[in-house]
C-alpha cells in the first residue's frame, strides 16, 4: 500500500468522528440557548427570521470550543479504532512508523488551527457585537418582550410602567399604571384599563396605545420648583404615550461595548490608551485570542500516543479521556486568565498551558513511537472508571 494511501485511509478514520463530535458538541451547546430562542417564537411572537439571525450569531462562540474538542476526540477514536484491531501494528510490521502515521494527522490539524483562528479572532467579536445589536433591536420592535406583568418596569427613561397582566404574544396589557416623569415641570399619572405598544419603525418611534383611563396632572412653579394649586384631570377614550424610542436608541449606541465584542484593531488601539488596570484585562483577551488556534495542533500530537493506549474500557474510553484532555487544558487556560486579569500577572502566562501541552505531546509521541508508552493515564483513568463503578453498583451510596 502507498503511502498516500495510508494517509488517506488515516484521515478517513479521524475526519468521521470529528465531523460527527464537531455536530453533536456544537448542537447540546447550543440546546440551552435554543430553548430560549423557541420561547421567543412561541410566546412572544418574534418573528422566526430574527430567531434564525440571533442563532446564527451565537455559533462563532460556541464553535471556537467545538472545532478543537471534535479534532482531539476525532483523532482518538480514530487511532483508538486502528490500535483496538491491530492495524497500527500491521502498519508498524510494515515499515510504518507513528510519526509518519502522525503526519497527516498534523497536517489536518492546520485547516482545524486556521478555522479557529478565524473564529476567535474575527468572526467571534462580530459575532458578539451582532447578537447584542439584534436583541436591541428585537426589544426595540417588540418591547413587550422585555415587560413583565405585576412587576414596575423602568426600561425607559423617567417612566415607570406597571401592568397587571400581559398577553406575551399580542402584547395587549390590562390594568395599566404609568408614572411619567420626563416633564419635571408636570409629572403625569395615568391609568388606562388597557394598552398595546405600537412601533412606528419609519419615524422610529414606540407608542404605547392606551384606551379608557384617566390622567392625572399636577403643574410644578417653574420659579421654585413647588406644586401649584392647580390639579388636572382627564378622562380619554384613547391616548398615546411616546415612549421616544430614537432616545433609547442614542443611549444604546453609546453602550460600553465588551472586551471580546472589540475587533482586532479595535483592542490594540484601546490597549496603548488604556489605563494600567484596564490594560490588564485588554491583554489578556488579545493574548485568549491567539492562544486558542493552537488547539487543534496540540492535541493532534497528544491524541496519536494516547489513542493507540490499549484500554479495557474501548471506545468508551478513549472517549472519556479525550474530554478529560479538552476540561484540562480549558482548565488550566482559564486559570492563566484570572492570573493575568485579576492578578496581574503579564500576558505571556497565557501561553504556559500551551507550552505544557506542546511538551507533553511531543514527549507522549516519542515513547510510543519507541513503543514504551507511558501508562500514567492508563492508570489513573481506570481508576476512576472503577471508582465510577463502584460508585453506581451501591446506587450511589457511600
């Protein structure tokens, strides 16, 4: 057999269950918030074209974490498959040697590093700013989505708005009680049987509708400020209240933006004018950013030495070790990024699980490629394999 052949055969076996990991790990990461999103359709009424929009810009962020995890895992039980039928060692009857068997492995991890490195780097923080302005702009169409029934929301500026019931999809409101304090010189308090905001998106305006109510009125001495002795009331059949929509559109616009929704340039500029104490948490976003491409080609040389370790477990085993692996470095990142934002300590930290993860694999490679594998994880996983064994036969007693 040639050697393109072999490599061809190698990446068929570990594209299949990364493809499918990289499916399965992005769609239960994404069920949490797909349950959220469905109630927006059902109960809110949201149109199903924004819920498409906002659950398109949530993938990049949960992608940045699937793509490597699905390449360890894929490459895992790839080799765990080719060891558990002896092929790596009709390979190795063959003349084959693991790092020759690791090379297509390494090259396939490039396009997995680029694609993370277009996530974490560009499509992320676009992402990120994306989802924000469209559920702006969800709340700002359909504001009863953010309106609770028995609750006095004060979403707008100088208003407070009270309703005792709410139907979420209509947004028809009952028992209406409003304080409008955006004329100090004649705060207003109105009460209406019902209401309905109306959105005018030409003019961008938000009126809320109010039908059979009563106002009430009482001037204010613009010389000192004290209430006069006059008090208005009005009765209406129908009245609209100008919730002034392009005012909380402004203030939205001017809302402080997050670190990771910053673009590429956008964070080296604000990290030369930031103070000492913001810089801080500036720098390590930039260095999380281009610390995470480098996932894939890591684990590629830590997943060819530990998939081929015999296990009594089987696949399962290899599966659970490919996670352990994934919650270990994500660990051990985390970790370096509360050192470097909270602590203090300089940006190049973020580099260390990196550095520890590059010599470890590089170390695995080499004694199982001179077939004295180190069988520390063998150990320890079955150890807990027999813990969590144990652990279920007592039904979960002690």
């Amino acid at each position: 057999m040639s050697t393109i052949r072999i490599h061809r055969y190698l990446l068929k076996e570990t594209a299949f269950p990364m493809l499918l990991g990289l499916v399965v790990f992005t769609f239960v990461l994404l069920l949490g918030r797909l349950l959220n999103l469905v109630e927006l359709v059902i109960n809110k009424g949201i149109p199903l074209l924004d819920i498409a929009r906002l659950f398109l810009s949530i993938l990049p962020t949960f992608l940045v974490l699937t793509i490597p995890l699905a390449f360890l895992l894929g490459v895992m039980l790839g080799f765990g498959r080719l060891s558990a039928d002896r092929e790596i060692l009709a390979l190795k009857s063959s003349g084959i040697s693991l790092y020759q068997m690791a090379r297509p492995i390494l090259l396939l991890s490039l396009p997995a590093c680029l694609l993370t490195a277009a996530m974490t780097l560009y499509l992320r923080p676009a992402s990120e700013t994306f989802f924000r302005q469209q559920l702006f702009d969800i709340a700002a169409s359909h504001a009863s989505v953010g309106l609770q029934s028995q609750v006095f929301n004060d979403e707008f500026d100088g208003l407070v708005l009270y309703a005792n019931q709410i139907d979420d999809r209509s947004g028809t409101m009952r028992q209406v009680f409003i304080s409008d304090e955006r004329d100090s010189s004649a705060p207003t308090i109105i009460m209406a049987d019902k209401g309905r905001l109306v959105s005018d998106s030409l003019n961008q305006k938000l009126l809320l509708r109010l039908e059979e109510g009563t106002m009430h009125r009482q001037p204010q001495n613009k010389a000192n400020g004290t209430e006069t002795s006059t008090y208005q009331v009005l009765g209406f059949s129908k009245y609209d209240v100008n919730l002034d929509l392009e005012k909380q559109s402004s203030a939205a616009k001017k809302r402080r933006r997050k670190n990771k929704e910053l673009s590429l340039t956008e964070l080296r500029s604000s990290i030369e004018t930031a103070s000492t104490e913001k810089r801080q948490d500036l720098l390590a976003e930039l260095h999380t950013r281009m610390v995470l491409p480098a996932a894939p080609l890591l684990f590629a040389l830590l997943g060819v030495p530990l998939g081929i370790q015999p296990h009594r477990s089987g696949r399962g085993g290899n599966f659970a070790l490919a996670l352990g692996v994934f919650l270990c470095y994500y660990l051990l990142l985390s970790f370096a990024d509360t050192l470097v934002a909270d602590a203090g300590w300089p940006a190049a930290t973020l580099w260390i699980p990196n550095l520890c993860f590059l010599l470890s694999g590089l170390y695995l490679l080499y004694r199982a490629a001179i077939e004295r594998p180190v069988t520390i994880f063998e150990r320890t996983f079955g150890a807990l394999f027999g813990i969590f064994r144990g652990f279920f036969r007592r039904g979960g007693q002690p």
